[in-house]
C-alpha cells in the first residue's frame, strides 16, 4: 500500500469515529461549550479564545438556544450530561495551562512559608 492510500485510509478511519453533531453547533460553539463545561465565565472564555467578551456572549445566547437550556445554570448541566456532550476538550491550550499542569516553576514563585519558633 503507497503511502497515499494509507493517509486516505487513516481520514477515512478518523471521520467514522467522529462524533455526530445532533445539535448542530459549529466549531466555535463546540469549543466555548467545552469550556463552558469547564466551568469557565464569558471574560476566560474569551480570553482562552482570544475573542471579545460580547462574542462569547452570543455564542453562549446560540448554544443555549440550540441545547433548550434555560439559564446559565441549566446549560452547564446540559453540556455535561447529554449524549454527545460535553464536546471534545478545546485544543487550545493557554501558556500559563501548559506551566502549571507540568509545574514548570515560569510563573511567580510560591511564598516562603514562615517557620515560628515558640518557647
């Protein structure tokens, strides 16, 4: 098998084992759902996605639409419990992330714990 006809194969493979989309949100929506399952307001949202505040807004106004949530609340749950949800963890990983889950020690150091002496 020529190389070409094994990249096709490996895409052809990838795309069966992709999740459907019965909810139909575009990429942006599955990324800002996926970090809202997270746990994350609209400004670290905007700021994991380098996008403006009122952007995440809406699109959180579209995924809630979409998914029948009826509040903030409601949605965090719907992304969290329905089949097919939560979408795929986001891709983008922010510098500051990739520090502190490997503890790189680049971020301001930990304060010295005070040792007292008592008589």
């Amino acid at each position: 098998m020529s190389a070409y006809n094994m990249l096709i194969e490996n895409a052809r493979e990838r795309d069966a084992r992709v999740v459907p989309n019965p909810y139909r949100l575009t990429v942006r929506e599955k990324n800002v759902a996926a970090w809202l399952g997270r746990g994350l307001d609209c400004d670290a949202i905007a700021s994991k996605l380098s996008i403006r505040r009122g952007i995440v807004a809406g699109h959180i106004t579209r995924i809630a639409g979409k998914l029948g949530a009826r509040n903030a609340t409601h949605l965090g749950l719907i992304i969290n419990t329905l089949p097919g949800l939560p979408v795929e963890q986001p891709t983008l990983v922010a510098i500051e992330d990739f520090r502190v889950a490997f503890g790189m020690g680049w971020g301001t150091p930990a304060p010295a714990s005070e040792v007292v002496f008592s008589d």
